[in-house]
C-alpha cells in the first residue's frame, strides 16, 4: 500500500486535491481526512465543546489513526471514521468498512505532525496557498457546510487558526517532498502526483507478482522415457 500525505492550512484545498487524485488513478484508492479523528468529548456539554481548540494537534488522536494505518497495511479492513461539525462530535459509522486499497492519501492541517505516520508515507504533499485566499475560502465552506456565522469564524481565525497556522502549519512545508501553488486545482501538480503514484502501483504489482510466482510449488518435470 503506497501512503500519500496532504498537510497545508485550513482551506488551502487539500479535499479537492485528494479527490483529484483518487480521480486520476487508475486503482483502488482510499482518501482518509484527519478531521474524522478529532478526540470525542460527548460528555461535555456543548457549549464547552465549542470553546476547545480545534486547531491544535493535541485535539487530534494520532494513536488511532496510527492503528488504522497499521490495520490497511496489514490487509485488514478498519471502520469508517466521521465527524459532525455542527454539534462537534464523532461521526463514526463502524458498520462501514474500508477495506485496504492500493493507495492510501490521508489529508489534514496537522499530517505531517507525528513522525509515526510520516515515515510511511511514500509521497508528502504541501499546499502553499495565500493565507487571505485561504481564510476567503474557509469563510464561504464554513457558512455553507458547517452552519458558522461570520462572528463564529472570525472569533477561532482570530483566536486559534491563525496562531497556529503560524506556529505549526506554515513550517510543515520543510518537512514536504512536494509543494502545490494555487490549491488543490493544480493540474500541473496533479499530473506529476499522478504519474509517480502510477509508477509506484505498477511496481508493487510486479513484486506481488514475482512473490507469488516464487511461492508456488515446483512442477514436477516430465522424464522422456526410451523405448
């Protein structure tokens, strides 16, 4: 399984380039959003849930995306993570299974924190975006999709996002082997991922084959009998 990472700020357009890269790929291939592994807390009431810092790693559980990982990589399938961004709590639908694909991206603000998962990818992606242009587009998809008010947004950019863009997010492009300019509408960026995750699919294929020839039994040889 090859392991693709998108890290970049919040609406920099890491969805649309994970999904434009599944969409490029002629094999099976898995997109995994770090937002479904947000910690639960639905004990709290809410309105202390929404005053948590959502922007910080710490909210995120790395542990249990490591063992999902693990689980894919071993042939398992694992259970589908969710996340209600309205109400602030786990979505999960365990009786969904992902079942182990060729390629795996994992997309989110903090991918490239833990240095567990980072060193499995084969592929670490950035998405050096404008933070204005990122900010715009965090707006209009929190208002549309996520039910926020503009007061609600400017009070976490203010507060959270924009602090931590600065102190982890704006760094993780020293930890990438790709920078995308412009979003995750790159063609030009998209292409080049594709054609390198190609490249990879069809080398594992050939050593899957070459194993598995090399695990069959010898056929026994035919003796030429004289009369």
């Amino acid at each position: 399984m090859i392991i693709v990472g998108i890290c970049g700020a919040s609406g920099s357009g890491k969805s649309t380039l994970a999904k434009r890269i599944k969409d490029s790929l002629a094999c099976s291939c898995t997109i995994i959003g770090q937002d479904c592994y947000y910690r639960n807390f639905p004990d709290m009431p809410f309105s202390e849930r929404i005053k948590l810092n959502y922007d910080e790693p710490d909210i995120f559980d790395f542990d249990e995306l490591l063992r999902d990982i693990e689980l894919l990589e071993s042939g398992q399938s694992i259970t589908t993570k969710g996340y209600d961004y309205v109400n602030y709590l786990r979505a999960d639908t365990p009786e969904q299974l992902i079942a182990p694909p060729e390629v795996l991206v994992l997309e989110g603000i903090h991918m490239f924190f833990d240095k567990r998962i980072c060193e499995k990818m084969s592929l670490k992606v950035y998405l050096h975006v404008d933070v204005d242009i990122c900010l715009l587009r965090r707006i209009k998809r929190d208002i549309k999709a996520r039910g926020r008010s503009i007061d609600n947004i400017a009070e976490q950019y203010i507060e959270t996002v924009k602090p931590v863009y600065e102190k982890y997010i704006a760094n993780y492009i020293n930890d990438a082997d790709f920078a995308v300019m412009r979003g995750g509408k790159n063609k030009m960026a998209i292409d080049a991922i594709s054609a390198y995750l190609t490249t990879k699919v069809l080398a594992e294929r050939f050593v899957e084959t070459e194993q598995c020839a090399s695990n069959e039994p010898p056929q026994a040889e035919e003796l030429e009998i004289e009369d």
